[in-house]
C-alpha cells in the first residue's frame, strides 16, 4: 500500500495499543486519538494528536460527541480513485485517515456485574466507535481497518513488507462486521430485557454468534460437507473447548459422541466412565478408579463399544491408557492424561485425544437449539436432577432397599443421556442393559434385555418417561427386575403400581421426565 500518513487509534482494550501505535509511528504516520488511548500513548512516549485539535471542535456532551465529525468520517468515506471525491476532501481540508484501530466499550463485561445499573449499561453504548469502525470497513479498499488486537503483529508486518493485499483488507473489514453485529445483539437483548415487565428467557429476535474452528471433512455422511463452530462467550469445560492432543482430526460424529459421553460422566462426582456409540451409551460404569470404571463399562456391551467413544471425568492414568489400547477405540476425551500414559495411547496413531480440563460441577446455563427447515425449536439446556431419591414418592407396598436408591440414582442419571424411549437396566455403578431409541417403551424394556451381556436378575430398571400401559412393567418383571424409577404421570399409574405390587417390585416416582430426540 500507499505510505500511512495517518491513523487513528481509539481503545477500551489497550492490549498491545502501544506497540502498534509506535509501529503505526515509525511509518511516518500522524497519531489520532482520544481521551484515555491518547493519554496512555503519550505516557509510553508516542506524539499524539488530539481529534479534538485535529477537528477543531471540542468534545462535548461528557465525551459523548468527539470523533462524529466530517474531518473524522470524511477522512475514512472518502475514496482516493474518485477525483470528486479527492476535491471535494480538499475543498473541505479533510485529510484521509489510513489506518483505523478501534475496540468499542465494554458493554459485555459491564452487564455482567451484578450490580450493573440500567444506567451504567446505556453510557457503555459506544456510538463513535461503532461509526468509525463501520465507515472504515465500508471503505476497506482506502482504509485498513483493525478491530481485534490479535491482528495487530501481522497487520504491522503486512506494512512494513508492503504486502497488505486487498483479500487482508476484506477479511479485516469482515471482522468489523462480525463484531459490530454482535455488540449490537448484546445491547439489544440488554434493552429487550429490560422493556419487559417481566423476565424474558426467549427474545423476539434471537442473535446467535458463533466462530468457525475447523472445517471437517465431511458432515454426518461423506456426500454431505461439515464444520464445527465454537461459542463465542461458552466458559463451560466441553468438548467445544477442549485441546487434541494426538490422532486424526474430529469428525462430525465424533464431535456429536464425544459430547454426549462427556456430558453424561459430568453427572457424576465418583470416578465414572461413559462409552458412546451413535450418539447413545453402550456402557456406563462408575469405580474406585478410572480404569476399573471402564472396564465394568465396557462389560455392558463389548461388541458395541468397539470403536467407541470413551468419556472419562477423572485424568487417564496408564492403567487405563493399557486398557484402552487393548482395543479398537476412537475417541478418549477427559480432563486430562498422565504424561505415561499419553506415551502408550499415541502408539494408536490414529485414536483422538482430547483433553478438556478440569470438570466443574457447576453447568452453565443456556439454550438447547435444534435447527428445522426454516426455523429453530429452543429450550433450556435439561439441568435437572434429583439430589435426593429418598424424598421422592413410593406409591408400591414395598420400599427401596438401600442397594435399590443407589442402583436407581446412578441409571436414571444414565437414562437421560439416552435417546427415547429409554429403559436402562443398572446395578449400583454399572449398566447392564440399554434400551434405546425405541417406538413404543414396552420395545424398549425388551431390547434392554436382549442387549444385556451381564446377569438381569436382581437389577434396577430406570425409563426416561411414564409407562403408558403394564406390559413394560411385565416384560421387566420377567427377566427378573426387582426396582423400577420412573416419572409417572400416566392415566394408568395405577395400574402400573398394582403391576408392580403383583411382581413384587419396589417403584420411585421422579415427577421429572427426561425425553431426549
């Protein structure tokens, strides 16, 4: 590009400001600025005009009205290739503005405070910057345009090398764009909120703001294409933020299982292992340590769980790494991996290792988007969970036993997790069969059965909705269920009980439903 007479530099976040304002010096360049980035430049001995002095007329309004002004936006609108539009710049003694580095004020981190006041979020509505920002990225071709800090080295280097292309030109203005849509989302949300006379959880016009972190190589078949977007403002440990460490790259049903067994092992506080298959677990188990917990998970249904995708909520120590080397597996995603025992995975040069860090107990709260031709269903994330068993109703003669509360409290952790509708056969800290997916849930309590490598006789059985008739409670019954979890809530209840009270089961009603489509 041209030499850079002139920039102008405007900051909340003065991450690296001074770097590049010197940088932006060394090239010659004449030094705008304002307010707080004005004074932070001159103190680290950068020459810095004011856009006050600059335009010649003062700031007013408490700040609110200082580079909204024609020296300022006809500098950055102006058009270098159009002779009436350099005559008129001229006529006027506007000078062109080359470079543009701006970050806006931070609404964001402001409304996050919990004692943010609706008038300290409407002063942190930027107006200037958003403006500047806005007329620089539409004259991108005149105008370099610089919004994240991030970009500041190669932008700088770009300069210097005179290798500024107009493809770094148009990225930099998208990147404005990008942002600018989404401030303008939080302010709107912000207000909506608050023109309510009530708590809103769904907008009117919802604004959804996402990254591209990789193209995959194909979507869930390979006549389809796929790409994986990250939440921008997710803090939440999750397989969105996790690291790879080793093996091929994600599929998009790899990320798709990897997500759901991670999320079910985040139910639990003991040590828990959860292999996934096609988006449903094939075995689940908890233990004293990680490879004994997986192990007993995989016991459930070795067949399935070959070329799984294996969750762990504790770090994978070499016991383990052993373990799953003995097999044919895809996927490991934990909190993290002990050094041996990164060693012996990576000798499966293609198993993906993904390390998420340190599970919090604490789920953030968000929303459960499904897109439609044409539209998007939305819920709330399905947080629920029972804390105590024991408070819940037992409509059957006979209670619980003590082994009975902790089979039934691990499986219906594990139920829903599985897709509908689901019937989970369980000893305390082990799965023994799963039924999912199923048409009719009577199917399902059979298909549990029938997957079942382990002994049925004497185990839980745990259904993410009511029974609708008595055959499921029957079908249970035979194959030697002793104690059934469930939310009731069906016309036939009763009827369910009496069945159970026939068959001498023991019944807990959650009142709580777990469908998962």
């Amino acid at each position: 590009m041209a030499g850079i007479k002139r920039a102008l530099i405007s900051v909340s976040d003065k991450t690296g400001v001074i770097e590049m304002a010197k940088g932006l010096g060394a090239l010659g360049a004449e030094i705008l600025s304002t307010g707080g980035t004005a004074k932070a430049l001159r103190d680290a001995g950068v020459k810095v005009t004011d856009v006050a002095a600059y335009t010649g007329s003062p700031e007013i309004l408490d700040g609110r009205v200082k580079t909204l002004h024609p020296k300022i936006h006809g500098g950055l609108l102006g058009r270098r290739s159009l002779p009436a539009h350099v005559e008129q710049m001229n006529q006027q003694g506007i000078g062109p503005i080359d470079v543009v580095v701006v970050n806006l004020y931070p609404f964001e981190a402001t409304i996050a405070k919990p004692d943010c006041r609706f008038e300290d979020a409407v002063e942190q509505i930027d107006i200037g910057g958003p403006s500047m920002l806005r007329s620089a990225a539409k004259n991108h071709d005149d105008v370099l345009v610089v919004v994240d800090p991030a970009d500041y080295s190669r932008v700088l280097d770009a300069v210097n090398g005179h290798t500024v292309t107009p493809a770094l030109r148009r990225e930099l203005a998208m990147k404005v764009f990008q942002h600018t849509a989404r401030y303008d989302g939080l302010i709107a949300g912000y207000l909506e909120k608050h023109a309510q006379a009530r708590e809103i959880k769904f907008p009117k016009v919802l604004s959804l703001q996402f990254e591209l972190a990789e193209s995959l190589r194909y979507g869930e078949n390979p006549h389809q294409q796929g790409a994986f977007y990250r939440e921008l403002d997710s803090k939440e440990p999750s397989v969105s933020r996790g690291k790879i460490l080793h093996g091929k790259a994600m599929s998009y049903n790899n990320f798709l299982d990897a997500n759901s067994a991670l999320e079910l092992v985040k139910e639990y506080e003991e040590t828990a292992v959860a292999i996934m298959k096609h988006n449903n677990p094939c075995g689940v188990a908890l233990d004293e340590t990680p490879v004994e917990a997986y192990i007993k998970a995989r016991e459930t249904d070795p067949v399935s769980a070959f070329g799984g995708v294996i969750a762990f909520n504790r770090p994978v120590d070499m016991a383990a790494a052993k373990e799953i080397t003995s097999t044919f597996v895809e996927v490991v995603i934990a909190p993290g991996f002990a050094e041996d025992a990164l060693v012996e995975l990576k000798r499966k040069k293609d198993l993906r290792l993904l390390a998420v860090g340190p599970l919090t107990k604490v789920k953030q709260e968000g929303f459960d988007l499904k897109k439609l031709v044409g539209g998007l269903i939305v819920q709330d994330r399905d947080l629920g969970v029972l804390s105590d068993l024991r408070t819940l109703p037992v409509p059957t003669i006979r209670k619980p036993t003590d082994e009975e509360y902790a089979a039934c409290a691990f499986a219906w952790k594990v139920c829903k997790h599985v897709k509908s509708n689901a019937i989970i056969y369980a000893k305390a800290g082990q799965t023994v069969g799963i039924g999912a997916g199923q048409m009719s849930r009577v199917d399902s309590v059979k298909l549990a059965a029938m997957k079942a490598k382990l002994p049925v006789k004497g185990c839980v059985m745990a259904s993410d909705a009511f029974f609708p008739f008595r055959d499921g409670l029957d079908a249970a019954a035979e194959v030697g269920i002793t104690a059934v979890i469930q939310p009731g809530g069906s016309i036939r209840d009763a009827e369910i009980v009496k069945a159970a009270d026939e068959h001498g089961m023991t019944m807990i009603l959650t009142g709580m439903r777990h469908f998962r489509h």
